[in-house]
C-alpha cells in the first residue's frame, strides 16, 4: 500500500499558501453564475413554448433537463467546496449563504454532508470510506453500465435516492450520501415524532424549494418547475454516477491520493454535465483540499511539470475502461 504524500514534498511553503488563498469573488461568481444558467433556461423554455410546435417543446424540455440537472451537480459542488472552507474566504458566506443557496436547494444538509465527507477524505478507498459503496464493483461490464445508466435516466435511482433521503430526515435511516443503509433504532416514537423530525431537517429544502417555486410563479410560469423535479430525478442522477465513477473507481487501494484518485480531462460538455467547477481535477483536490476550485487548473499544471502526474484520461476513456470486462 502506497504511503500518504506529504504535500511539503510537491509544493514550497511559499506556493502552498498561494495555492490555498481563498477569495470572496471567485466564490461569489460561482453562485451567481450557476443560479444565472438555472433563471436563464428557464426563461429561455417560457420564451420559446408558445413558438415551436409539439416536437420542439419536447426537444426544448429534454434540453431544459440537461442543463438544470448538470447545474443541481454544480450546487452540489459547491456545497461540496464549501465543506472544506474554500469556497469563500468569509466564513458566513461559506457555511450559511451555500447551505441556503446551494445544498437546500437540492435537499441536501452542508454540514451533515461536512461531517461526511471528512471521513472519506480520511479513509479514502478503504473498507472504512463512507463512499466507497458509490464505486464498488468497478470494472464492469457494457451491459451492466448500460443497466445503471437506464435505471438513473429512467427515475428509478432518483426516486430511491427521494425515498432514502424522507428516511434520513425522518431520522429512521442514518444520514449518507452513499449506497449504505445504517437503520436507527426507534423505539418509544410516536408517529408525530416523525413529522415534527421531517420538518427540522427538510424544512430549508422545503423553502428554498418554495422559492423557486414561487419565482416561477411570480413569472407566470409556475408549470415550469416540474422541469427542476425532473431534472433532479433523471439526468442529475447519471451525472452524480459518472462524476463518482470518474473521482475513485478501478482505483487500486492506497494511501496516496497521486494513486486512489483519478484526475479527468473535461472539455465544454463534461464541463457543463458532470464535471462544473473544476471538480475534475480530483486527484489534485485530494492532496490538498483546501486549495479553491479557481486554482486547481494551477495547481495541476504544476504537479505535470514536476513529473508527479500524467496527462488524465478523457471522461469518455474512464468509462470505456470501467466497463471492459466479460459478462
């Protein structure tokens, strides 16, 4: 098993702490940018209803899942950088302002996904990663990817995924992430205790949910945010799956992050759909996680001059080689 890297041996003190340098703007423009695409396809979608015949709503629709749901991945990065404190320099902007614009909006919790995700950190590809169920069983077969894909496009994993998650806030299952199902013991509840539990920990999600909702409303378009629930149940799923696969499977167990992580290369479509906010650069993100997403180009780009990594795979060749084997 490799040893853990020390990161003073690839980077000077000097460049770690240019490196790890957060900034309020960066943060700042990521938010706005993500929501700006979100109230832009929407309003694109109002815009053009009334113009195109009943095959172009459909094609404008499908279009309109794609994007929204390769935008709920980019608030789930977010949450996802801001767990490790990098994505604003300024703390309540950090871990108030993304858990309300950010992780509520997508039903998720920033600080119990924090608490999570540390761990997996910690325990990267051993038996004790809180992730690990989201990788195992790679490589495999054309066949058996296909399976997956179809159930996430089809709403079969979203609607599992929906049904996990009313369990965790209703403190029934224990709160994850992951594939794993940890049951809590509930002896001496009553049946209000759920409802009153369901509301503490689904209450932000409820509201800025509402919000949305109601600015759709407010617009004359309150249909529209079937498109947000279906995003949220077909295409974000698949992304989700993907961006997982890309980050840690077929990976050989280690304590290094130069060998259990996997940096992807992401052009514009990968970087739109399963790759937003430089979070392809995972390997490098892995050996120091405080470093913000607008450094990880960086950052990469000096570990390939220093020899310390290679040039990355593409997302399309990490799928060809975690689906090669026999059925």
């Amino acid at each position: 098993m490799n040893t853990r890297v020390a990161i003073s041996d690839l980077f000077t003190r000097d460049e770690i702490s240019e490196l790890t340098s957060k900034s309020d703007l960066h943060g700042g423009w990521a938010v706005f940018s993500t929501w700006a695409v979100i109230g832009g396809t929407f309003a694109a979608v109002a815009s053009f209803w009334d113009y195109v015949p009943a095959w172009g709503k459909l094609l404008l629709c499908i279009a309109a899942l794609i994007i929204l749901a390769g935008r709920q991945l980019a608030l789930a990065i977010l949450m996802h950088d801001a767990s490790h404190q990098s994505l604003f320099k300024t703390k309540w902007l950090n871990d108030t302002l993304t858990d309300w614009l950010c992780a509520r909006p997508i039903w998720n919790d920033l600080h119990k996904y924090r608490a999570h995700h540390i761990r997996h950190h910690s325990k990267t590809s051993t038996v004790d990663d809180p992730d690990l169920t989201l990788v195992s069983g790679f490589p495999t077969s054309k066949k058996s990817l296909m399976r997956k894909f179809i159930r996430d496009l089809s709403g079969l994993t979203g609607i599992k995924f929906a049904i996990g998650r009313v369990l965790m806030d209703i403190e029934k299952m224990e709160w994850t992430v992951s594939n794993d199902r940890r049951w809590i013991p509930q002896d001496g509840r009553h049946w209000s205790d759920y409802a009153k539990t369901f509301i503490k920990n689904s209450g932000g999600a409820i509201a800025t949910n509402a919000a949305i909702f109601g600015a759709l409303w407010a617009s004359g378009h309150p249909k529209l945010y079937a498109l947000w629930i279906l995003a949220y149940l077909t295409p974000f799923p698949l992304f989700l799956r993907v961006r997982s696969m890309a980050e840690h499977a077929g990976m050989p167990t280690s304590n290094s992050a130069l060998t259990n992580t996997r940096t992807t290369k992401a052009g514009y479509l990968a970087r739109a759909l399963v790759a937003p906010i430089h979070v392809n650069y995972h390997k490098e993100h892995h050996l120091m996680a405080a470093v913000p997403y607008f450094k990880l180009p960086k950052m990469h780009q000096m570990l390939r001059e220093r020899g310390h990594v290679e040039e990355p795979p593409t997302y399309w060749q990490v799928l060809h080689e975690l689906s090669n084997q026999a059925d």
